[in-house]
C-alpha cells in the first residue's frame, strides 16, 4: 500500500485563524460598551467579553501555529493511520485493530468514525481522567477514534474510500 499524506488546509486554517481575531475584536468592544448597560446586562456583558476574548485569544496562537505547520494531517500507510493532534502525532492506528469506518455527522461537522476491536486496550493504556473522557465517546460514538475532515485538504468520501481500501487490503493480508 502506498504512503498517502493529506495535508492541513491551510484557508480553512487562515479562516479560523481571522474568525479568532475577529472575536477578540468584539470581545474587547464589549467590555469598552459595558459600561453603558444596566447592572445586570452589565454583568452579561462583561461575562461574554471575557468569555469571548480568553477563549479565542487561546485559540490564535495555536491557528497561527497550524497555520505554519508544514506536517500533513494525516498519514495512511502500510502500519496504519497517523493523525496530527494539537501539536504531534497521536500514536498510529494499526491496520489489524481497525474493523471498519462509519461517517457520524454532528450540525455541519462530518465525522469519520475509525472503529477498533482493542477499545478495552486504549482505555487502559490512558490516565484515569482522559480516560473517563474517553469512555463518554466511546459510549456514544462506539470507538475512541475520529477524523474529521474538517481542517483536511480533499474530499471527505476520497479519505474514506482510502481507509476502507485500506482495511481491506490489510484485512485479507491478515487471513
């Protein structure tokens, strides 16, 4: 099997990157209009400003890291699927763990969902809270795996279609 690398898309990444500015932008305009409304909105308001700038204000320096980021995002090859976290590698997704792919989507947000037959085995391998974390997922998805196409160059239906033949071919090298 070839090596397939899908890389980061960088406008979507840009997108978010001046969505998050954009935000903070609003956030501190609100905190400068605070002061105009009554208590109680006052209060509202200046929640929402703080609310909004410290989240998105985290979220700048961590798009403006993807953003130069030349790692692609997911790797396919003959160990397995690697996909790019935060900022490294998660560890590989072996090819005879991996049973089958289904597509969860979430509002807009499509999900494709890597189900494995070593769940147990991953939870186990994990600190007690990621792994109570973990086990929401698991109990509401049915695997602790997920790639969302969402910050990936191409086509969701290509990258599926490229794990199932994957699986397939892996799955009769197994038998």
């Amino acid at each position: 099997m070839e090596t397939r690398s899908i890389p980061l898309s960088k406008k979507k990444l840009w997108l978010l990157l001046l969505l998050s500015c954009l935000f903070v932008g609003i956030g501190i305009w609100l905190w400068g209009k605070s002061s105009e409304f009554v208590t109680y909105d006052r209060f509202r308001a200046r929640f929402a400003s703080i609310t909004c700038t410290s989240f998105f204000g985290a979220c700048i320096p961590l798009f403006a890291f993807k953003v130069i980021d030349k790692r692609p995002g997911v790797i396919i090859n003959d160990l397995g699927i690697y996909r790019l976290g935060l900022f490294n590698y998660h560890p590989v997704i072996p090819w005879r763990h991996i049973t089958h792919c289904t597509i969860t989507q979430i509002q807009r947000t499509k999900l494709l969902m890597i189900h494995v037959d070593n769940v147990e085995e991953i939870l186990q391998a994990m600190s007690p809270v990621p792994r109570w974390f973990q086990r929401l997922t698991v109990s509401s998805t049915g695997t602790p795996y997920s790639l969302s196409a969402a910050a990936l160059q191409g086509n969701f239906d290509d990258l599926k279609t490229f794990i199932e033949t994957g699986i397939e071919v892996h799955r009769s090298s197994r038998d």
